[in-house]
C-alpha cells in the first residue's frame, strides 16, 4: 500500500519510517514502563482497555487478557504483521491511541523539585552547551540527531538525565561529562531513580512526560571503562537517559526550576 512522506497526530509529525518504527517499538515501551514496577490492578485494566482499543483499530484479533504482558506482545506482533496493509488514517489513529495511554501509567509515590543544571544541543557527541533553549515539538530549536532510524521521533524529542547519575558514573572512573551521551536537559537536585517512564515534568511554562528509556549505543564507547558504554542502560542500574515528549513548548534556561510529577 502506498504510504504517504509523514503521518500528522496532532501536534506531531511522523515520517513514514517514523511511524513504522514507533508502533514497532509499543511492545518494549511497554516494558520499559513496568520494569521493576508493581503496576496496580486499576492500571491493568487500563492496558487491557487500551489494547482492545488498538485491536479494534488495526482490524486484529484481541488475544487473550489474562496476562497482559503477552497481550502487549501479541498485539505488537499483529500489527506489524498487518502494517503493510493498514490504510494512513489507521496508523494516525494507532499512534494516536498510544501516546493517549502510556502517559496515564507511572504515579510517583513523591513529587521532586530539582533544577536544570545543563543544556545541550547540536549535531553529533558531544552536544554543545548552551545557555537557554527554546523547546518545540520536535525538542530544542537547533538539535539535530546524526541516525534518524532510531533517533528524532516525537516521543524522543529531549533526551534528559540526572547529575545524580552522571556523577555515580563519573564515580567510577567513566570520564564522562554533560553533554557526551546526547542528553539535551540535565537536571540537578532530584534522584536517579526518581525518573521514570510516564513520570511528567514542569519547567516553568514548558510540559512534557518521559516515555522510555533511552538505550545506550557504541557511539558513547570513548566516554566509558573499557568501551562498557551499557553501563548506562537501565538493565544495570539507575544511571540511564529517558527520552520525553513535549505537550507544552516553551523557552527553558539552566537554573529553571524542573519539577517532576504525576500528572493524574
């Protein structure tokens, strides 16, 4: 089926191979927001809500719901076995459906109040200092990511980490410093493990939700012992990226107030 260049939901543009590699990423997405996470009974419900509603959508059959893990898996299998043969306003409302519910999933036990401690931006590692940004949909004004088949989607429009975790790996040996593994907003004065996927965050006007993490690559090889550039990975710890997905833009500047919340 001919697809067209770009897929609009909203605020949100999409290229096709965006589009693609989005819902190809809903069965890990998933995972990322229930790892190491006891996910309430009311929650579960809500997932199994939600992937009636992308079956229904995609013309798939609904597996079973009993356990909720393997539905997300079957249902990611499903469409993109039939993904080829979905028409453009059902990828839209797929994409749609998505970014509707997994916002709806993480509810911090504490609110954290910190503050923007760096910003970064540019082209290629490591990103460039700045002093202020302005914040769109697409994430800062200026940025660009070198590999567009993994990077640049909506939903990984910033790239944020903690100097909580950057000074744990520094801790070790890592020669690593802000900016060197691709993050735009580094944020002082809040746990490593405080930021989650589905958490929210405030910095003054502008708004955004953190949608996964981030999985570290090779390219971050030189900023780490011994080339162990997964040390970074969530699998190891809490010194990991998140990416996030603007639903406020607005001007932001180092020593903002970033607040992280749960928007429920």
């Amino acid at each position: 089926m001919a697809r067209s260049a770009s897929i609009t939901v909203g605020n949100y543009v999409y290229t096709a191979q965006d589009a693609k590699g989005t819902l190809d990423e809903l069965n890990d997405i998933w995972g990322h927001h229930t790892h190491e996470s006891s996910i309430p009974d009311g929650w579960l419900a809500g997932a199994r809500g939600y992937l009636a509603e992308m079956s229904s959508l995609a013309g798939i059959s609904l597996p079973s719901l009993e356990n909720v893990d393997n539905a997300f898996a079957a249902v990611h299998a499903s469409v993109m076995e039939k993904y080829d043969q979905l028409t453009d306003p059902q990828i839209e409302s797929l994409l749609a459906a998505m970014w509707r519910f997994f916002p709806t999933m993480r509810s911090l036990a504490l609110d954290h109040v910190g503050t923007v401690a760096h910003l970064h931006a540019s082209k290629g590692l490591p990103k460039k200092p700045l002093n202020s940004a302005v914040i769109g949909w697409k994430g800062v004004e200026g940025d660009v990511q070198s590999w567009r088949v993994g990077h640049g989607r909506p939903w990984q429009a910033l790239c944020i980490w903690s100097t909580d975790a950057l000074e744990t790996l520094r801790a070790e040996g890592h020669p690593i410093s802000p900016g060197f593994a691709g993050e735009n907003i580094t944020v002082a004065g809040i746990p490593a493990e405080a930021f989650r996927p589905g958490a929210h965050f405030r910095i003054g006007t502008m708004r955004g939700f953190l949608t996964s993490y981030a999985i570290p690559c090779k390219q971050n090889n030189d900023w780490f012992l011994n080339k162990d550039y997964k040390r970074m990975s969530h699998e190891r710890g809490d010194q990991c990226r998140l990416y996030a997905m603007v639903t406020t833009c607005g001007d932001i500047a180092v020593g903002d107030t970033f607040e992280l919340f749960t928007d429920r």
